[in-house]
C-alpha cells in the first residue's frame, strides 16, 4: 500500500533528512492492505528474521502491531 523510505520523492520528511543526512540509508518500511499479505509476507521471507528491533544492525523484519505496539490500543 505505501512505502517510508527517506530517498523516495514522496517522503515526508524528505527535506529535512536531506538537509540532515549525506545519503538515504538503508532502512525503510512499508504497510501492506490486507492481513492475509502480511501473514503471507512473514512466512515466507527468508533473509531476515523476525525479532523486534533493539537497535542492532543485524537484517530483521519487525512486525509492530504483534511485537513492540501488541498492547496499544486501537485509536
């Protein structure tokens, strides 16, 4: 559905990481529309692993709604 990424022209705080920055980076994230994508993404990648991040620079796929945001309620 929509891709976060400081290099794409539609970020929106493009500007400002450009101003910040000397390159774009290597991160980046991404909402998907469905839940059965997103079940289906998490089981069949196979170049991360699946943690939460606590900052390391290790390749992960974090999945924030089931790992760090599991307790926030719904707005």
């Amino acid at each position: 559905q929509r891709v976060y990424y400081p290099g794409l022209d539609d970020f929106p705080g493009r500007d400002r990481h450009r101003r910040q920055a000397s390159g774009d980076g290597a991160v980046f994230s991404f909402e998907l529309k469905k839940k059965t994508a997103v079940r289906r993404l998490l089981e069949t990648v196979r170049l991360p692993i699946i943690a939460p991040s606590l900052g390391g620079v290790e390749t992960i796929l974090t999945h924030c709604w089931s790992m760090s945001h599991a307790a926030v309620p719904a707005a």
